[in-house]
C-alpha cells in the first residue's frame, strides 16, 4: 500500500519547489490526477475491510486538504508575482520628454501672398488662376504686345522647346485676357502666380518670381478707383499711415500706365518712396482684343511682385534667401 505520509511529504515539497504556474499545474496533476499514486490508492479501498477502508479513507481525505491547502497558497504567491512581473515589464515612463518634431508652416512667399490676396477678398474679388506655360497669344498679342514689340525681348521671355508659341508666361497678365475672354463684366479678379523670366540670379533677379494680378472691368470705373484701391490695399500691408504716388509710366496693356510707390519713414527719421507695382487703366485694345465691349466698359490692372512686397514688408534685402530653403532664415517667419 501506498506510504500516505511519504507521498505527502514529496507532494508538498513539490508544491514549494514550483516556480510558476505552469511547474504548479504540472505538479498537481502528477500527484492528484487521474494516473497519479493517489488516484491508484482510491481505487485499492475497495478490497479494504470496513475498519481498514474508513482509516484509509480518513488518511487520504487529510493528504488532499493538506494537498488543496499548500496549493492554493502556492497558487496565489505564483500568480502575484506573474501580475508584479507583467506591470514591471509593460512599465511606461510617462515622465520621458517626447521627441521634438518642429512645427511646420507656409513659406514667408505663401504667407505674403495670402495675406495680399485677403485684402482684395475682403474688397468683393475673386481669385482666379492660369496656366504657367502659356501661348504667346495670351501671354502677349491679346494684351497689346505684337512680335515685333521692344517688350517681348525687354521680358526676356523662356520660350518652351519643340512647341510653337508656347513661353513660360512672363507676368501674370495673361491670366487677365483668359477672365476677360470668358467671363462678362463686371469683372473683379486677383490672379496669383509664379512668373518667369531669361534673368541672370542677383541679390534683386531670380528667374522664377510671383506675381499677383488684379483686374476691375465695370461700368464708370476711374482712375480714381484704381487709386483708392491700390491705397487701401497699401495700407492694409503696410500700415494705415502710408501714403501712396503714381508716378506716370509706360506698359502697352494699359493706358494710361503708372508705377506705384508707397511711402516709409525710417526709424532713423528718413523717409522716402518705395516701389510696390505697375497699374494702368485697360488699354482700349486689349478691351477689343478679349471681347470686351469698350463703348460700355472700362477697366484697370494692376500687377504686384509678391518677393518685392515680401522683402520690403519684412527687411529681407537679397532675393535668393527667398528661394534657398535655409531653415533657420525660414523659421524667423
Ligand atoms: N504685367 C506687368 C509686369 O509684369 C505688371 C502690370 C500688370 C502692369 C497690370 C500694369 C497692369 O511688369
């Protein structure tokens, strides 16, 4: 017969000795499963007279309590420890400082044209946009400049390989014949853009530059008009107390022609004139040009240089810093 005390004395030490849960379950199964000594000795009771069986019965019953006891002890120590080593290893440092990612934002160019083009939304425009390779007929026929005019080569124009009559557009006036040609007055539209001319690079020329265009075609629209328009517009941009002069020029699109400064007084107590943009009232031939009955209506433009205005509005004095991608002259804007 199976040695009761023996097989207890090895189970409970083999109760302590278990490591985990996994070794604690493999223990009770070995000594109370269904293969085990204690298994075999339950059914040996029944060749036991009654005397025998009920001593043998009261010893085993003592063997499992002790058994079930030690077990369940063991049992929790083994699962507290398993929770303790999981909080540990699944442990988050909440104090660790994030990775710094930089916050991004418009380029100085973006954000000087949106502000521009804010101004004149807040006037009643709209914003209408252009192909940046344009045929040579909007780009120039339609606004006043034949083939043989000085202004084509003035401009400098890039002309695109193996088409015929396509440059990339030198100002964003085209986009102005392109509105005129398909929308019936009144007109009121700022056309923004990038712009191209043959320049050498300088601290004041870049090949690639942007412009904002402005048109107005209505009844009984004056040069005055024009003028309040650019000095609200200045203003907006520059500051309520500047004042703004039109000085008499020349563009074949419009006629007459002026160039625009705008006012400055230094902190130095020196002030003086800064040129902003050219504007004009639309020339009666473009008017004809693009299909615009010029008995009943009149109109003027304007074209603004968005690096011009950029610089002078935030003190930046060579043009490539606009177009170099230097984060840290970037991130001053
Ligand atoms: N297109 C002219 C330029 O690029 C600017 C301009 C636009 C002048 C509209 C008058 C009217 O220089």
């Amino acid at each position: 017969m199976t040695d009761l005390d023996a097989l207890q004395r090895d189970a409970l030490a083999a109760v302590a000795a278990a490591e985990d849960l996994d070794d604690l379950e493999r223990v009770r199964v070995t000594f109370t499963g269904k293969r085990s000594e204690l298994a075999a000795a339950q059914k040996g009771m029944g060749s036991l007279d009654a005397d025998e069986r009920r001593r043998r019965g009261q010893a085993l019953n003592a063997f499992r309590q002790a058994f079930t006891s030690a077990f369940d002890e063991r049992h929790e120590q083994l699962s507290d420890a398993a929770l303790r080593a999981r909080l540990e290893a699944e442990r988050l440092d909440l104090t660790l400082p994030p990775r710094r990612v930089p916050p991004g934002r418009p380029h100085l160019l973006t954000q000087v044209e949106h502000e521009i083009l804010d101004v004149f939304i807040g006037m009643g425009y709209r914003v209408a946009e252009g192909p940046e390779a344009e045929s040579g007929t909007y780009n120039f026929d339609m606004l006043n400049i034949e083939p043989n005019h000085p202004a084509r080569q003035e401009m400098d124009t890039i002309y695109v390989d193996g088409f015929d009559d396509v440059v990339l557009r030198t100002h964003t006036s085209p986009v102005q014949a392109r509105v005129m040609t398909a929308e019936e007055p009144p007109i009121a539209v700022v056309c923004p853009g990038r712009t191209y001319r043959a320049d050498a690079v300088d601290a004041t020329h870049s090949p690639v530059f942007s412009q904002v265009e402005g048109l107005v075609i209505a009844e009984d629209v004056t040069m005055a008009d024009l003028r309040g328009t650019l000095l609200a517009f200045a203003r907006s941009l520059f500051g309520a107390d500047r004042q703004i002069r039109l000085r008499p020029s020349f563009f074949p699109f419009t006629e007459p022609s002026a160039e625009v400064d705008v006012s400055f007084e230094g902190s130095a107590g020196n002030h003086g004139w800064l040129e902003i943009l050219g504007a004009g009232m639309v020339d009666p031939n473009v008017l004809a040009a693009c299909g615009v009955d010029g008995d009943r209506f009149r109109g003027f433009a304007f074209g603004i240089g968005i690096e011009r205005v950029a610089m002078l509005r935030h003190g930046v004095h060579d043009i490539r810093e606009l177009f170099d991608a230097d984060a840290r002259f970037l991130a001053r804007f």
